[in-house]
C-alpha cells in the first residue's frame, strides 16, 4: 500500500489528508514509478486555494516526481524510449506526485540521467519550462539585454542559465543576500526596491530589450514597463490583472499553447541537465508525511534552493 497526499476541500495544506492509496496497475500506454523523490512548487498549493475551481476535487497534489519504474503497461515506451522495471525516471506534467507511488502516462515519463539526484530530476521539469515559455514568448536572443525579477528564485535561476547558453545579458533582481546566487548562474544582480529603475539604466545604459517577472509586484511592472518600449518582450508569471490592464503579456503553464510548448521542452531540458548545463539547487528535503512543514517554508519566501519530499 502507497501513501499519497490529497486535497478533498479548497483550502491550504492544513486542510490535506494523507492517505492510503492502491495505484491502479499500469495499463498500456501508463508506468507506475516508485517515487523517490518528489518537486515542490507554489503551484502545488496555488491550485487548490479557495476561490479555485472545486469541480476538480478531490485533487492528488503534486505535479512532478523522480523514481524508478515499479511496472510497465504492456507494449508501452517511456517518452524517452525503452523503459523498463528499476530504470530510474522522472516525470512532469503529472497529477499526485505527492505520494510513494503513482500510475502516470508513460509520454510523461523520461530516463533521468545518472548525473543528477532524484531531488534535483524531481525539480527540474516545472520550473525549466516555465522559464523555457518565457524565455521563447519574449523572443530572447543572442545578444539581447534582459531584465529578470525574482532572478534569485526557482525559475529565476533556470532564466539564467537558458539565457546563459542563448547568449543573451540579464540583469536580475535580487536581495543582496542573494547576490551570489544570481552572480554564480551568469547574472548581474541589482537590489530591488527604491530607486530600481535608475540602478538599472546605470548598469544597461544602452538599454533594456525585454523583462521577465516573476515576483508580480507592482515595482517589478512599473519597472519594466518604464523600461522596455515593446510591451510585446514583457512577459510576466505572476501579475495577471497588471498583464490585462497594461497591455502586456500573463503565461500559465495551463494555457494551450504553452502546454504545448512545455511538453515539447522536456527532453531538450533534461539533456541539458544531465550535461551539467542546467543546474537544479536543491536546498533541503523532508520525508513525504513532513509535506505541510516543507510547504511553509517554501510558501513562506526564500528557502535558498528547491525541497522535495522524499517516501
């Protein structure tokens, strides 16, 4: 018998149950995955807050895990090729990675490279696409100067180094406390709060060509907006209704054709990951039933890295 979170009302982690689960035996076309690790995202608790859709519910938490395949559907290749029972996975884009075993879609299912940890595959995949969509939606290329909020954060740091490898100079945002983090991913950090905007000219006198935010606040789109002339290269994760009533651009990963384009991103995120381009900072893990600790202190601002939870 496995062990999964669930949500059964709107609300937050406290309002969770742990329960005993029995995952359905793959059929074709599915893996069940003994989960060794689990991701951690805010979209994890985002998406069964009240005031969400309670149509869905109950809901099995979590959207990405890395283990190793349990049992295999029959006739049935992993997204990657081949698959096998102890072949070490990871999967995104799945539902109830909360849990020490899931059935998932095998095309969810990817070979994790033996270069990299359960904890940090298991982090990998929300956070890269995401960054991935953003990057592609404002055109970012070689040569171009990015401004990027929240540059120290999950998704922040995989803007960096796609960036990085793109060619193109960001500029994130940080406290100075994570000045470091911003610097070691190919970034040039600046203090965000008063007086933003002009520490920013001082650094690109030349310019700004696109901003990135993933923070939302109202200093991270004034800013940008003040910046960037074509709001077309302002992207934004975050500030939705200031997306709507300013004329730029608000991305979730459950739009069509980002969907679309995150599927797509998977392996080439994965290759670049097991080649030691895509770096995946983990800062700590907690065992599976410790998920609503580990949730307060991802929700509770800066944890200094990813957390996963481990069965």
């Amino acid at each position: 018998m496995a062990q999964a979170w669930i949500a059964d009302e709107l609300g937050g982690p406290d309002t969770w149950q742990l329960v005993d689960v029995d995952p359905p035996a793959p059929a074709a076309g599915e893996v069940t995955i003994d989960v060794r690790a689990a991701g951690m995202n805010p979209a994890d608790v985002k998406h069964v807050a009240a005031g969400t859709d309670a149509s869905r519910l109950p809901v099995a938490i979590g959207y990405e895990v890395a283990g190793v395949i349990a049992a295999i559907g029959p006739g049935t290749e992993i997204a990657s090729g081949g698959g096998q029972v102890g072949d070490e996975v990871l999967a995104f884009r799945i539902s109830g990675g909360y849990a020490s075993a899931v059935t998932v879609p095998a095309a969810d299912v990817f070979a994790k490279p033996a270069t990299i940890g359960f904890a940090e595959a298991a982090n990998l995949l929300l956070a890269g696409t995401t960054a991935a969509d953003m990057l592609r939606t404002a055109g970012v290329g070689a040569g171009d100067t990015v401004l990027l909020h929240a540059a120290s954060g999950a998704v922040g740091v995989s803007v960096l180094q796609q960036a990085r490898s793109i060619g193109a100079r960001v500029i994130g945002t940080a406290s100075p406390a994570r000045f470091d983090v911003v610097r070691g991913f190919g970034g040039e950090p600046v203090a965000h709060g008063d007086g933003l905007e002009q520490r920013v000219r001082d650094l690109a006198p030349d310019g700004i060509d696109v901003a990135l935010d993933a923070v939302g606040t109202d200093e991270a789109v004034d800013v940008s907006l003040a910046l960037v002339q074509d709001r077309q290269r302002i992207v934004t994760i975050a500030a939705r209704p200031r997306a709507a009533s300013d004329g730029f651009t608000a991305l979730a990963g459950s739009m069509p054709d980002s969907a679309r384009f995150r599927d797509a991103a998977r392996a080439r995120l994965i290759e670049l990951a097991g080649s030691g381009q895509l770096v995946v900072p983990v800062a700590r893990t907690y065992p599976l039933e410790d998920a609503r600790a580990a949730l307060a202190e991802l929700m509770g601002g800066h944890p200094g890295g990813k957390l996963a939870l481990v069965p």
